[in-house]
C-alpha cells in the first residue's frame, strides 16, 4: 500500500474566484454597520486636537473671529469691497463660518491614508469610516462657530434701523451641511487616494483650498463679479452654499435655481468619485504608501 505525500502548501497554486465590484462600488452599508467605531472615532478626534492646550475649545471660537476681524479691516475697511449691503463684520464671518466647516472637511479627509497607515495595516475595518468620523468631528466645530455667529447675527438685529430679520429660509441649513459634507469627502477622499502615490498633492491641499476660497463668494459677493467671470461662479459648487447662507441667514445673497441644481450636481457626483476611488485604492494602498 503506497501512502502519497501532500502535496507543500507553498508549492501549491491558488485560484481565488470573487465577485466582479460594481462600478458604484460605495460600501455604506458596511460604514453604518461600524457606526460604533465612526463614534469612537469622533470622540478621540474632538479630544486630541485640543488636549495639553491652553484655551482648549475656545481656539473653535478665537480662530472665526480673528480671520473675520483681519478680513473687515484689509478688505472691507481698506480694500472697501462691497458687501451686498450686509454689515462687513457678518458679511465675513457668515463666509468664515461656512467656509472653515468646507476646508477642514477637505483637509482632514486628505490625510486619511497617510495619517492611519499604521492602524491600517494591522486591523480590518471599513476605511471609509475615518473620513465620516472626520467630518463629523468638523460638524462640531461647525456647530460652535455657528452658535458665536448667531450670537453676532442677534446683536447686530437688536441694533436701530437694523434691517436684519429672521427668516423662515433658516430651514435651508441642513441640506447646506450635508452638500458641504459630500463635497468635501469626495473632493478629500479623492486627494487622498491619489497621495499614495503622488506625495506632493500633501503640500498642495492647504494651498489649493485657500485659492478656492478666494473663488467662492467669502471675501467677493457674487453680485460684484464681473460678467465675464460668472461662468466660474457657476461651475463653482461652494458659491450657491455661501450666498444661500447668506441669503437665509441675513437676507442678502444672489440665489439662483439653476446654479442651486448644478452645484447640488456636482457635490453628488465628486462624492460618488471620490469614494469610488477611495475604496479601491483601500485594498492596494500599503503597497505603495
């Protein structure tokens, strides 16, 4: 009787079916299946930004008012940059506000792979829950400004002659958040993926996202653009999130359908990208970071 030896393990080929990943291949059900962890997420995030400070929370409310104090001065006092007819301090800090919640969802969310490396390659556990946590945390942030602004918005309301009156149009500001928050982990999540092999995207995001500022109605009301720069307006998706802002919180703001659709648009579909990108770089990234 003739015993035959196995066959080594490591001599051995492997064929390892799976199944073809759709074109949308998202992955949120799995992302909500670890809400748990997006919590603990949060929770670590919030902490350790500001543990061993000295002000601790108050920097989420030093850092609006000054950028909004410096901006009145260059461009509103010196600069005389028209304001849409909204007092230049809330003019600026309505764009501040908004814009600071857009930035840090951008530049957190860019530092996913990078910064999570080593936890990565350790542990299974939906990638894409780092960035949701991140903005999250960013939602916080958003959350305390927003409540310094409405304290602002209040005094200037209780001022004589203020033309400044609260407005059913206040509703909008969820969907405002959530356009925000899509745009912003598509636009993070594809920078990201793309650093694992592009290292200088990582000294281009800070940069990049102070010139779209600068492009997206904070500082320059729509109305004040010239004609011929318009189309850049249009095609700009943070330009309807700001003057919408404006125009529910202090009654002055170029609000238009179509540029409202387009930009909704436009933030589905860089959230659909950069997610879709994201997810698949996921299971190939340690080989390149």
């Amino acid at each position: 009787m003739t015993l035959e030896t196995p066959l080594d393990p490591e001599s051995r080929q492997w064929t390892v079916f799976t199944p073809r990943k759709p074109l949308l291949d998202l992955r949120l059900a799995e992302v909500w299946k670890y809400r748990d962890l997006i919590t603990l997420f949060v929770r670590r995030d919030f902490v350790a930004t500001y543990k061993q400070t000295l002000l601790g929370p108050l920097w989420f409310l030093l850092q609006p008012l000054f950028t909004t104090i410096v901006f009145t001065v260059i461009f509103g006092k010196i600069a005389k940059l028209p304001t849409d007819g909204i007092p230049t301090f809330l003019f600026y800090m309505s764009g501040v506000v908004v814009w600071n919640y857009f930035s840090d969802c951008i530049t957190r969310t860019s530092q996913t792979f990078n910064a999570n490396s080593g936890v990565f390659g350790k542990v299974y556990f939906p990638r894409m829950t780092v960035p949701v946590a991140s903005v999250l945390t960013n939602l916080i942030t958003f959350a305390i400004q927003f409540v310094l602004f409405m304290a602002i918005v209040l005094w200037f309301m209780l001022q004589p002659g203020s033309a400044i009156q609260p407005s059913w149009r206040m509703i909008v500001l969820p969907v405002l958040i959530l356009q925000m928050a899509m745009l912003g982990i598509g636009v993070g999540c594809l920078v990201s993926a793309l650093t694992t092999r592009y290292k200088d995207l990582n000294m281009a995001v800070g940069f990049g996202v102070q010139l779209w500022m600068y492009g997206s109605a904070v500082i320059i009301p729509r109305s004040d653009v010239p004609p011929q720069f318009q189309w850049l307006m249009t095609i700009n998706p943070m330009v309807p999130v700001v003057e919408s802002f404006r125009f529910a919180f202090l009654g002055a703001g170029t609000v238009e359908f179509g540029q409202l659709a387009i930009g909704a648009v436009l933030s589905v579909a860089m959230f659909l990208w950069g997610v879709v990108v994201f997810n698949r770089v996921e299971r190939t990234f340690t080989d390149t970071i």
